[in-house]
C-alpha cells in the first residue's frame, strides 16, 4: 500500500469514525465487500480488498447509508468530495 492510499484510508477512517461509526477489517463471505451492522455502529469491510477498493467501498456506503455527512467539518466534505472524484467512477 502506498503512502498516498495509506493516509487517504486512515485520513477516511477518522472521518467515520467522527460519524459515530467503526471501520473493521475481517476476512467474510461478504457479497458486497462489507456488512454494515446498525445497532453496533461497525463497519466490517472484507480485508482482502486492495487499499484503492477499500477507499471506494467506504465512500460508496457513506453516500449510501445515510450517514449525517450536515455534521461533519467543512474540511471533512471538501475531503470526501476530493477523494470521491478521485476513487468512485460513476
């Protein structure tokens, strides 16, 4: 994992977890490549995804799950915004 895609991850992980929400990284038959357990406010991502496809998972299930994206900082969203153009290919 390079150094880029290492602090973009770990630079992701906090925004989350400012959300109220914890990224774990566990081997899985997940379907999708991730679990989203609601009550316990985990995150468990397939840890066999390359860095680059867990950055673009974590950012699809923040646009998808709802998450409370009004309360972060304005630093956070241009963040997530940057990291959207440069890992999500619509």
């Amino acid at each position: 994992m390079g150094k880029g895609a290492r602090y973009n991850l770990k630079k992701l992980e906090e925004i989350i977890k400012s959300l109220g929400y914890k990224v774990i990284y566990e081997k899985g038959n997940f379907k999708s490549g991730y679990c989203v357990v609601e009550q316990s406010h985990v995150i468990v991502v397939n840890r066999f995804l390359a860095p680059e496809g867990r950055i673009g998972l974590l950012l699809e299930i923040v646009e998808k799950s709802g998450f409370p994206l009004s309360e972060l900082e304005t630093n956070d969203l241009k963040y997530l915004q940057k990291l959207r153009m440069r890992f999500i290919r619509d």
